[in-house]
C-alpha cells in the first residue's frame, strides 16, 4: 500500500469519530493542556496552586490517549503512526514549545511568588496563558489541517517569557 494509499484508508476509518480526517489527529489532545492552563490561572490567586502546577508532566500523543475516557482513544493511537509528516512535524514542533513554556513557566513563577511581588505573579502569569494559548491554536490549527504555524519571531516572542 502506497503512502497516500494508506492514508486515504486511514480518513475512511476515522470518518464520523472526533478525529480530523483531514490529518488524523483530535483535538481532545489539546485537554492536556487546558489543564495547565487552568491551573496557571488560579496561581496569581491561590499561590499554593504552583504546586499542582509542578505536578503537571508532559505527556505524548499517544499517552494521552492510553489515559483518557476518549471514545476513540484506541484508533487515535493507531492513527498516530500514519499521520502525514506535512501535520506531523509541525504538531510536534509546536508541542514542544508548549511543553518548554510550562517547564519555564512553573521556574519563573515559582521565584516570583517566594517574592512576593503579586503584581509581577499576575502580569507573568497572564503573558505565560496567553503565550500558551497561541500555540494551542497554531496546534488546533494543525490537526485541523491548517498549514499555518508561527514565524521565527512569533515564536520567538511567545517563549521569550
């Protein structure tokens, strides 16, 4: 079976699930890091919560699914291996720099808040969900089907926190 072969047998499987057909990969992904998000965002209010923030670990694609209540966690994995490079590289890419702006992120506030400038803690931990949430767009776009990501400098900017 020829690549586009095989990948055209792989949008018909995924026909009427939450997975793209487009590119064979799910938004529910995204989850994962909404969680983070969540809870950076209650960390300017309840400082205690950079400890559950530090709890937060990357988790792979696959591993994701393997973990959640998905419906189609089983054929989002499967699915995985035979998503088009052209999607691929790119959604990797971006979850990398997700990954790195947490990681960050959990070191920058952390210092801030023994501190204790809470008018810093808020201002940075405003920058960093905003920063966060413009790759989860560039990687919702992605498993849409978008070829659009982020310049050099966009990204850039966004990890500059």
């Amino acid at each position: 079976m020829t690549d586009k072969a095989d990948f055209a047998a792989w949008q018909k499987k995924v026909e009427g699930t939450n997975i793209s057909s487009a590119t064979l990969l799910a938004t529910d992904y995204l989850n994962h890091f909404n969680e983070i998000v969540m809870l950076l965002e209650m960390v300017p209010d309840m400082p205690d919560m950079i400890e559950d923030c530090k709890e937060w670990a990357p988790k792979s694609y696959q591993d994701h699914f393997r973990e959640s209540a998905f419906s189609d966690k089983e054929l989002a994995i499967e699915a995985y291996d035979h998503v088009p490079s052209r999607f691929r590289e790119p959604f990797e890419e971006t979850i990398q720099h997700l990954n790195a702006i947490v990681a960050h992120a959990n070191t920058q506030l952390d210092a801030i808040i023994a501190d204790g400038n809470d008018e810093l803690l808020r201002e940075t931990t405003t920058a960093i969900t905003i920063s966060l949430q413009r790759f989860m767009d560039v990687a919702s776009g992605i498993i849409h089907g978008s070829a659009k990501t982020m310049s050099q400098d966009e990204i850039d900017a966004a990890l500059a926190l």
